[in-house]
C-alpha cells in the first residue's frame, strides 16, 4: 500500500462545514491522513464531524492556519484544484498526471493539494502558490464539482495510482534527484528578495507591476528549483545587493569628493 504520509489536503475558507467532514470522509476512504484548514467559516463543528462519519479521526486532527502560505511552508510540490482556466495560463495537469506526479514525490517532499472556496474557488494569488493546476474534466455546461467531491476524485486517483504502483513515473527526474526541492517557505523568500533587488536596479517599478512577479512564479513554479539552486540565486541577489550598495557609497563619495 502506498505510503500519503507526506500528502496533506488544504482547504481554503471552506464555508460549509459539511464539505468538511465530506473530505475527510473521502480522504479516509482513499487512504489519506492530513488535513489543514485554513480559515474555515465554522469548525470546529458538529456538521463536519456528522458529515465525516467514521472520518472524525481526520477532522480532530486537522490543523487549522490563516493563510495558504502558511498551510504550504513546508511543501516542495503545491497542486491546486480549479475548475476554471485563468487569465495566465500554468501548467496542468488531468487527475490522473496528478496522481503520478504525488506519487512520485511523496517519498522525498511533502506535496500538498489545495482546493478553494465554494463559491469563489482560488484567488489568482493562491493560484500562483501552486506549481501545478489540477483541473477534473466535466461537461462543459456545468464545470464546478462541490468541493467534496473534488476532494474525492483527487484523492481517488491517487489511490488508484498508488495500487497500480507504478515505476512507471520518470525516475530520472523525479526519484534520483540528489537534492530536495525549494520548500513553499524558502520561495516565498526568495520571491521577496528577487522583488527587492529588481526594485534596487531600477527593473521592477511595483506602481507598475505589468505582471512581473507573478511571471517570474510561474518561471521559477516550472523550474521546481531545488534547494542548492536556490541557494545559488540568493547568494547571487547578495552580491548584487553589496554591489549596488558598494556602488551607491562610490558615487556618494564621488559626489562628496567633488
Ligand atoms: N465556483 C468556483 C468553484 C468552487 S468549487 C470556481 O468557479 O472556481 C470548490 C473547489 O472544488 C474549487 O476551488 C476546486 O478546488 C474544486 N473543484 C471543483 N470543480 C473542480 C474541477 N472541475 N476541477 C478541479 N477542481 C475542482
């Protein structure tokens, strides 16, 4: 049997809590464990766990946090469920290239599969704390799945991947890598350093963004860069830091010796 221990379920300001305890109940079905809240409406909640049935081992151990970033931090893979395609286009993935890709990870960083509100789904924001869209091919009248089931498809694929257990996943790329990657919480620093340094060399003007910083997260979402790349790009930024600064005292000091 495989192995979801490094596998968490994130639900984004669910409002029901009936959807709750629908997703737990699915996840538990499917072999999965963890489940972070962030924000919920009402929880905890006698509906949720009404909901979970023999699932409420799921729902009393959940972890309740205030933001998507903070239910990330410790991810190296972030997969976000969404109906819709959005204005920039990210890299999707069907349920089934999902499960593959969980699998594949799962041994080595911790993955986690984020899904959004009822009514308004992901904020273009959390969409781009994602490395991957996932999207479940429906009809196209009616292309939104109560949050539930969303959470249960996905997790079902996963289930199935795990016991057709494949081998079948790029061992190259995924399994033999020598290092882990970049967690949601080294990026998240990064990306403000990147912002901070382009700022400093006059690229980047934030009263003018023209969508940036979100390209430069799809990039670097793509990449999946790794720890000691990561590393590397904040060494670089330093020494571009100390040279501006450098420069700056020069020409400070030029100024003062004219
Ligand atoms: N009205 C919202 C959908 C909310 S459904 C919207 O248009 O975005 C609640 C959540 O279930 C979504 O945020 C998403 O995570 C998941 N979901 C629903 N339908 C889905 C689909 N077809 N593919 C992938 N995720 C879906």
């Amino acid at each position: 049997m495989s192995d979801f221990s490094n596998v968490k379920v994130v639900l984004v300001n669910t409002s029901h809590p009936g959807n709750i305890g629908a997703s737990a109940r699915a996840m538990k079905n499917m072999g999965l464990r963890n489940l972070t809240l962030v924000q919920p409406s009402e929880f905890p909640s006698g509906v949720a766990v009404g909901r979970a049935v023999s699932a409420t081992d799921i729902i009393e151990a959940a972890s309740v946090v205030d933001t998507l970033q903070a239910a990330v931090a410790d991810c190296g893979l972030v997969i976000g469920a969404s109906a819709r395609s959005r204005r920039i286009p990210w890299p999707m993935l069907s349920p089934d290239q999902c499960a593959s890709k969980v699998l594949a990870e799962a041994s080595h960083n911790r993955v986690a599969l984020v899904f959004g509100r009822e009514d308004a789904g992901l904020n273009n924001e959390e969409l781009q704390l994602c490395h991957f869209h996932v999207q479940i091919p429906t009809d196209e009248v009616y292309s939104s799945l109560n949050l539930g089931a969303a959470v249960m498809v996905i997790c079902y694929e996963l289930h199935k991947a795990g016991l057709r257990d494949i081998g079948t996943v790029n061992p190259e790329e995924d399994e033999l890598w020598d290092q882990e990657k970049a967690t949601g919480e080294q990026v998240e620093h990064f990306y403000e350093h990147l912002q901070r340094v382009l700022v400093a060399i006059d690229f980047h003007d934030p009263d003018n963004p023209r969508q940036l910083m979100q390209r430069m997260r799809r990039l670097f979402s793509r990449i999946r860069i790794d720890v000691m790349e990561m590393n590397i790009l904040r060494g670089i930024l330093t020494n571009i830091e100390y040279h501006i600064k450098d420069t700056g005292q020069d020409s400070d000091k030029r100024r003062a010796d004219e």
